[in-house]
C-alpha cells in the first residue's frame, strides 16, 4: 500500500556535501518545503562553527544545486539538538517534490528509513530499509529495531511512518555494533523557533518553524494533480478525517496569524478534547497546525474534534484575521454539510450550540469575540508570573549569579521551574540580560497572552535591589518595563510567608495607597516599624547606600516599597528627594490598592517613551518591591551554588 508513497519519499530524498566535491557524500537529507532541506546537523564539519561551513552541493532525484547551511538548533548531541535547515540557492528547485510531515502525537510503529550510502570504492547510491519504532531515547530520539543496520552517509534521510504515510522522524545515527538505530522525532522541528541563523539568514522571520511548516502546508495543499503525496496518503485509510481533509485544514490555519502563546493553545486544546492533556516537551503544540494533530484516534472521531478544533482556531483569531477567518469557517461550513445527521448533531453537542454552531439549517456560528479591546479582567493570583531567583555565588567573585527561572501559568499552585543555570560560576551581574534572554524568551512565548503579557518578578538579594531590569535591553526598541510588568522581590522569602507580611499584604490589596517618605537610613527601622500597615515605604537613597534601610523593610514585613535607583546622597536629601515624594505619592494615590499598581508602572513606563512622556520620565529611576504572599517562592531543596 505504501509502494507508490516511497517512490515519492525517494524523489524527495537527497545526498548533501561539498560544493568543491560534489561526489563527496556527508549525509543524506530530505525536501521538507519549497526551497529547504532538512538534515542532522552532525553530518556537516561545524567543528569551527556555523559560519565556517563551506558551500554545500545538493543532489537527487533531477536535482543537482548549490546550497548553504542556513540554521541550526546547537549542535549538540542530543536529537533535538542535532537539526539544521539546508537553503537551496536554484530558484528551479523550488518545485521539487517535498515529503509531508506528521501532525500526530504518537510515535510510528512501521517505519521505512531512506538515504544514501556510498559503496567501497563506488559513487553514491540509494537506500532504504524497514523496522519498526521499539522505543525512545530522550525527549525527541526513536530507538528502531533490528531488522535493518543504518549504513553510513544516511543520516539525515527521512523516516516514513507506513501506516499512517507521512514522515514521523530523521534518520540520525546507528547503534554501535549493533543492528537497527536512532532517528529524530519530528516534533523536534519545534525548536526551529529558537533556531540559530547562520550567515545573516532571515528568510524565514522570526518564527523559522512556523515560517517553515506553514510553507510545507501550502506546497501540499497546491499540488492537486497526478500521483501527489496527499492523495497516495489517503488511499492508505478510507472514510473520515482523511488527509486531504488535513491537508486542506493545514493551508487554511497556515494563512492566520500565530497563535498568540503556547499557553493559550495548549488551554484550547484541552477545551476542544474535553480534558488536559500531560504536556511534555516533544508534544506540546506551538502553531495551530500542531494542535489539529490531536484530533487522531479521538474516541468521539477525528472528524468532529478536528472541526471543533478549527471553530475554536477561528474563534481565536476572529478580531486579528477577518479574511482568514472568513475563508477558514467557509470551508467548515461546508465540510459540515457532508456529516451525516447524527454526527453533526453530536459536533454541535460537543462544540456548545449557542456558541460554536447554530441551528442545523445554518450550522455556522458567529458569536461574539472572546476579548474585548482591553482584555478580559483577571484577578492579580491568577495572572502568568514568570519569576527568576538570582541567588549569589557564595565560592566565586561577588557579582556572579546562580539563577532559576519558575512560572506561575495561573494561581498560586501552578508553578514549575522552567530553566536553571548550569554555569560553574554563575553569570556576572553584567551579563545576566545575555545569560536570561533564551530562557525568558521560551518562558514569555509559552505564557503570553493576546491582552496580557506575564509579569516579570525577580527575586535578588536585598544589597542588589539596584538592578535595572526593566531597563532591558538597553536599544532603541521599548524596554521591557515598558512592554510588561517588571517587579523585584526578596530572596529571602522563600516558603511560608511570615504572618506580618500577610498581614501587611492584606492592607494594602484593598486599600488606598499612601506613601511612607523613608528619609533617613539611621531612623529607617524605626520608622518603618510604627508605620501603618497601608503604607508604602519610599526611599530616595539607591540601594548600595540603602541596604540596611531595604532589609528593615522585609523585616516589618512590608510587600510593596518604591525606591530610587540613581538618587546618592553625599549629606542630607535634597529637591530630587521632595520631587520623588511627591510623584510617588500620587503614582500610589491613583491606583485602587496593590494589585494594579504594576500595571499603573508600566503604562507609565511606556508613556515615558513616547515624544509627550517627559513628565513620566522619573519612573525610568525607580523600582518597585511586589512581593505577593500568597504565590511565594518555592522552597526548593537544590541551592543554587557551585560545586
């Protein structure tokens, strides 16, 4: 049955090596869109690096052209680590034949291995073999069985799923004196979206996954006549949720705009299928086209969790993509007609009829958006935290960090560590803004949502709340504070919260704000310790000549303070002092307790880049203390320190 899929399989597999020799066989690889090869990354002598790899030479089924390397995903040893994207440089080549890649979730069990090999003493030749998928190694590897022994030169090739005719993997490596080997999921190509460019390639944007599979959907969905990969698939399995069905579905998705998170689509999925699935790394979806693999093998059928599925997409994307959307929901419409009754009747039972379908004479509905202009009102628990804890290297120099990211995808009980550092040392205070932008990145992208961007807390200790982060990145674009909210928090304060900070948090969360001018450091415990439990210390000196004064304020228990970043005092305070006073009394006198105070901040942020925004400059200088009680840090067991 899948005679006539292999044959395409074949045509879409190349041989990859030097431009200067092209009869030299580094590895094999595979057409995946219009224009761009899909390869391991160990094939190619990147010893010194990306940039160094010489002009490749491409070649295979009538095709024969120069290429270059053009990303990678790190080179490293691991499966997912072992992808790079190889750019054809003939514009002719673009209409050469590509393989279709799975949407599924599962592992294959049938599989077909392709490549090339080169005999003693011959040139280059086809191969391919048969096995099955007994295992996996890792988040992304596919351990295949014995029935067949990878030769050298085929890494890279494609691995055919038999049963369901598409590609579910990269061949990578053999097993040392062993039969069979390991092959590279295809869901690992999600990490494109943190690919490395090589030699200032940016063809594909800034999402190099999404860019990619939404050209592979469409090529698919063009290609109409004669033996096309689409249609020998879906000779494979009759009736249902077929794969022109997908096909189609697949280029519709590609013409809307991205999802906004990882997050938001996960928590659509899971409403579509009626519960949450356990999220791993290799599964969790990232572009629509993603989330449609779920529909397979769905006990209520494919066909009505797909078309859920894809009124939930539309949905989404009404207020961004009218057209889109429009042209999505016209091809729904008219993939409902062709159900029988009772299937549409159990489609609009799952889907909600006064939400997602009307009436069967019409069965397509437009109900109204999910947000408004403002985004939905969320209370301040719930809302996405990403918090990074920067514990000091107590073995190595003064300024160097240990640090852990954690997220809070929704109230106090749903955190998880994301990320930790694995430098000996840790990172200097002046490269952390390097060392944390991957992994802040992932974490911003995964937790994002259309009206409502994840706070940014960072918990440091006391003698280094002088850390400017919302200050990030330091160009011409808007700084993080101004894009999202940025708060500091106490290190310290890990576990159980202690009953005076409670006590204080409850007073501020549902009351005015005032502000408690905190003048001199020699007095500051004192007064800090009178005061009432609605205020709110201000303090005009910078941290490094205020540490004492800020750790008497998490001492008395205080969780909101406002302090100046650049104000140092040789004598007594001055006019800059009154003038912080002042706006920082009516900065905590315009918000409706605590809780919106973050968000107030980084408006203001904002505004102070804008040509009208001098008045809010000043908030460029300060930084706030928003150390929540009730989502405290995790008492972790492991300390963030060397060996």
């Amino acid at each position: 049955m899948t005679g006539r899929l292999e044959q395409l399989a074949i045509r879409a597999t190349v041989r990859i090596g030097p431009d200067a020799a092209p009869g030299t066989l580094w590895g094999s690889g595979f057409l995946v869109a219009p224009g761009w090869v899909l390869t391991c990354a160990h094939i190619l002598p990147l010893a010194d690096g990306p940039e160094s790899v010489a002009p490749l030479r491409v070649q295979g089924h009538q095709l024969d052209t120069r290429a270059r390397l053009a990303y990678w995903l790190g080179g490293g040893t691991d499966p997912e680590q072992d992808l790079a994207l190889v750019r054809l440089e003939d514009d002719a080549a673009n209409g050469h034949a590509c393989v279709r890649l799975t949407d599924r979730c599962g592992p294959p069990h049938q599989v077909t291995a392709f490549g090339w090999r080169t005999p003693t003493g011959g040139a280059p030749q086809r191969w391919n073999g048969h096995s099955e998928c007994n295992g996996r190694d890792g988040s992304y590897g596919f351990t295949l069985g014995p029935q067949m022994e990878i030769p050298h030169g085929a890494s890279g090739g494609p691995l055919l799923d038999r049963e369901h005719g598409v590609v579910a993997g990269i061949v990578k490596a053999r097993r040392t004196g062993k039969d069979g080997g390991l092959a590279v999921a295809a869901t690992a190509l999600r990490g494109f979206r943190e690919a490395r460019a090589v030699g200032g390639e940016d063809s594909l944007g800034p999402d190099p996954y999404a860019e990619l599979i939404r050209a592979h959907d469409r090529w698919h969905h063009s290609m109409t006549a004669g033996p096309n990969w689409v249609r020998l698939q879906g000779e494979l399995r009759a009736g249902g949720w077929g794969a022109r069905d997908s096909a189609e579905a697949s280029a519709l998705l590609a013409e809307l705009p991205r999802p906004v998170s990882s997050a938001e689509l996960q928590r659509m999925i899971s409403r579509v299928l009626g519960y949450e699935p356990l999220w791993e790394d290799e599964l969790a979806p990232v572009d629509w086209r993603d989330g449609q693999g779920w529909a397979h093998d769905e006990r209520d059928g494919a066909e009505i969790v797909a078309l859920h599925y894809l009124l939930a997409v539309a949905q989404s994307c009404r207020r961004r993509a009218p057209d889109a959307v429009a042209e999505l929901e016209r091809w729904v419409k008219a993939r409902i007609e062709r159900l029988p009754d009772y299937v549409a009747a159990l489609l609009r039972e799952r889907a909600g009829s006064e939400r997602e379908l009307t009436a069967v004479g019409d069965r397509l509905a437009d109900y109204p958006d999910a947000h408004d202009d403002a985004g939905p009102a969320v209370p301040d628990s719930e809302r996405p935290v990403v918090a990074v804890e920067l514990e000091l290297n107590p073995y190595g120099p003064g300024d160097r960090f240990h640090w852990r990211v954690w997220s809070w995808p929704g109230g106090p009980d749903t955190a998880r560590m994301l990320d930790e550092d694995t430098e000996d040392e840790g990172a200097p205070l002046a490269d952390l803004q390097r060392a944390l932008h991957q992994p802040l990145r992932r974490a911003f992208r995964e937790l994002d949502a259309e009206h409502r961007r994840a706070r940014l807390e960072l918990a440091l200790p006391v003698e280094h709340f002088g850390l400017d982060a919302h200050q990030w990145p330091r160009t011409a674009e808007p700084s993080m504070g101004a894009r999202r909210q940025v708060v500091l928090r106490s290190l310290n304060r890990r576990g159980e919260p202690a009953p005076v900070w409670r006590e204080r948090w409850d007073k501020v969360s549902g009351s005015v704000l005032k502000a408690l001018p905190v003048h001199s450091p020699e007095y500051a415990k004192e007064a800090l310790e009178a005061a009432a439990h609605d205020a709110v210390p201000v303090l005009c000196r910078p941290p490094q000549q205020n540490a004492d004064a800020l750790t008497d304020a998490i001492g008395a228990g205080y969780g909101v303070a406002l302090w100046s970043l650049r104000g140092e005092h040789a004598r007594a305070c001055g006019v800059d002092c009154g003038e912080l006073y002042v706006r920082s009394a009516q900065l905590l006198g315009s918000v409706d307790g605590a809780a919106a105070l973050p968000e107030r901040l980084r408006a203001l942020r904002e505004q102070a880049g804008e040509e009208d925004g001098e008045d809010a400059a000043w908030t460029a200088h300060i930084a706030l203390l928003y150390d929540d009680p009730s989502r405290p840090l995790p008492a972790c067991d492991d300390p963030l320190d060397s060996p």
